[in-house]
C-alpha cells in the first residue's frame, strides 16, 4: 500500500478529481494549503509594499493498493500539468498497515469494497 501526497494547483482539482474517478479512486482527502514556491512577487498598494509570494494550493492524500499506484499517479501529472512554474509536487510514502474500522478488515482489503474492485 502507498500514500500518494499531491500538492496541485486550486484550478486544477476539479479536472484531477473528475481523472480520479476515471481509474477507479473514488475516496480521498483534500485541504487547501499555502506554501511558498520559486516565484517571489511584492505588490504595492496604496504606498505599503506587500508580500504575495505565498501560493495557495490543494493538497491530495490518497492510499491506493499497490497495484492502484501507477495508473493514480498518471491521472494527477496528466490533469494537474500547465507546464508553468508552480504546478506542484506528488510524493508517495510507503505504507505498513491500514484498518477498516467498520468491520475491522486489515491491509489492502480495507481499502477496497469486495465485489467492485478484484
């Protein structure tokens, strides 16, 4: 199992989300996040020079089987990509155990639902 992490644009995440679906990741979490990435802008207003470098951004957190993990990773660089600066970043991190506390199904059974998914 592996947790894809996915730092995309904010104007992307409909088109990512909709790619999502497309390969059969229906469940994930998101927030929106701010960082501070390559591009540094002041603006000035009204006299008072104001910092606008910080980004604000969607972060992705998706556990996939391991099977799951190419075709995951393909739709977010595929949907998520403008080829400007800034369009962010995907990280995958290992991980060792899951559970479904609903039923109490452990390791990759638990993040699937029997019968829809092999």
């Amino acid at each position: 199992m592996k947790k894809i992490e996915a730092i995309i644009r904010k104007t992307k995440f409909d088109e990512v989300t909709e790619a999502l679906k497309e390969v059969g990741i229906d469940f994930f979490s998101y927030w929106d996040v701010r960082g501070i990435g390559q591009a540094r802008q002041e603006r000035v207003y009204r006299g008072v020079v104001y910092d606008t470098s910080s980004i604000e951004r969607t972060k992705l957190s998706i556990i996939v089987r391991d099977k799951n993990l190419d075709k995951t990773i393909k739709a977010i660089l595929e949907t998520a990509r403008t080829g400007e600066i800034g369009d962010g970043k995907i990280f995958v991190v290992d991980i060792q155990q899951s559970y479904r506390i609903r039923t109490g199904e452990s390791g990759d059974e638990a993040l699937f639902i029997k019968g829809l998914e092999e």
